[in-house]
C-alpha cells in the first residue's frame, strides 16, 4: 500500500492513496469492544447516507465506496484549498464571496433537513472557485428549526474563534444567502434564543 496518513482524527483515520481518500473509523480501546464495533458500524452507515443525501443537492465528494464491515469510506479527494488556513488569506471581496458560497450551501442543505452537524471551516474545500462541503460525520436530518439554528450557531462561533479579523462582515455574508431558503425568518429567530441560552450557560 502506498496511502499516507493525512490526518488521524479522535474518530477516524484519514488516508490518501492517488486520488482517493479512505475514512476509517478506528477502534477505541476504552470501549466494550462489541459496542465499539457497533458504534464505528452505525456512524460509518450514517455518513454514507448523508453522503448520498447531500450529492444531490451541494458539491462534496464523489462517494467510491462504503464498507461498513470494515468502517470505511471512500471518496474523491479534494485537492484544494481547506477554508480553515486559506479563508484569512484572501482579500476581503472574495472571502465574502465564499462566505455567501457557504450561506447558498447551508440554505440547499436546511432546505432538505439536512443538518451538517460540524460546521467549521475544517469542513470546507475550496477548489477551482467551487465550495466542497466534507465530513458529514455528525450530521443528521431533522426538520426542527432548533436544529438547524443550532447549526448556524456553531458556525457562527466557529468563524469568530478562527476568522476573528472579519468575522461578523463574514457571518452577515453567509446569512445573506441562508435567507434564500424558506423557513430561514423562522430559524434565525431560533438563533437568538440558542445563543441567549449560551449565554447563560456560562
Ligand atoms: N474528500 C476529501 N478531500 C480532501 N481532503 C479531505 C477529504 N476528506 C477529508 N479530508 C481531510 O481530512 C481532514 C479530516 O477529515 P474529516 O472527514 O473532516 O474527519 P474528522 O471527522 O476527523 O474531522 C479534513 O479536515 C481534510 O483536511
Ligand atoms: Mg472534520
């Protein structure tokens, strides 16, 4: 085998062989060994599911194949620009350019009750102007509108800890284009609530 490791998560193994990316989820120790294997088994089966959901409605990677058995996915690689070391280093007219990328993919994702679950620029690949969204390993579908302004939050609280230079012209980007879809009044209404909540959790 020739794949390099490219990044060993707290869940998985990433690996890269040509052009093809292997996500592994690997074993954890700690845990009774059957419930682990069953645990890495239903996460490998939900993120293929999602995988398939989201092709059809944003860019992220063409899924190669799935095997549960062995917990792995594969799926093109994305040779491009990772949001999180590059965004910064744009000027600003094209960083809001991507942001309003961003907003249009969260919006076709909500739409379809798709929640991403990872919001993070980690998250997202650029490449040839085109915005891949990666890693549906903590997503879900769900209709609620607390779900989806839970989503935006932690976006939100993501561009601030990792863009902090710009970042509420950058969130008010996105949520410019998140206003396409329908229900958006109703979810950034949510929004409010949520992050009163957090405020008080302190
Ligand atoms: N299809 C892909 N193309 C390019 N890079 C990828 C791809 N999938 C994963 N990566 C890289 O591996 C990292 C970790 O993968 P990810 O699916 O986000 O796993 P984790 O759940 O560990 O965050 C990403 O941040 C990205 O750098
Ligand atoms: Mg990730």
């Amino acid at each position: 085998m020739t794949s390099k490791i490219i990044q060993q998560g707290a869940e998985a193994l990433i690996l890269l062989d040509k052009n093809i990316i292997t996500k592994k989820r690997i074993e954890k120790s700690y845990r009774i060994s059957e419930l682990d294997d069953k645990i890495r088994k239903l996460r490998t089966r939900s993120e293929t599911k999602l995988l398939e959901k989201a092709s059809k409605i944003v860019s992220i990677p063409k899924m190669i194949k799935s095997n549960e058995k062995i917990k792995e996915i594969d799926m093109e690689f994305i040779d491009g620009k990772k949001l999180s070391e590059h965004l910064d280093k744009y000027d600003l007219k094209k960083q809001k350019e991507i942001c309003n990328k961003i907003g249009d993919n969260i919006s076709k994702l909500h739409d379809s009750d798709i929640i991403h679950g990872d919001l993070t620029t980690s998250n997202m690949i650029l490449k040839e102007d085109k915005l891949y969204f990666i890693d549906f390993g903590l997503g879900f579908i769900s209709s609620k509108y607390e779900d989806k302004a839970v989503d935006l939050h932690l976006l939100k609280k993501a561009i601030e800890a990792k863009h902090s230079r710009n970042w509420e012209i950058l969130f008010e980007e996105i949520i410019k284009e998140y206003k396409k879809y329908k229900d958006s009044r109703i979810v950034l209404e949510k929004l409010k609530t949520v992050e009163k909540r957090g405020r008080y959790k302190k």
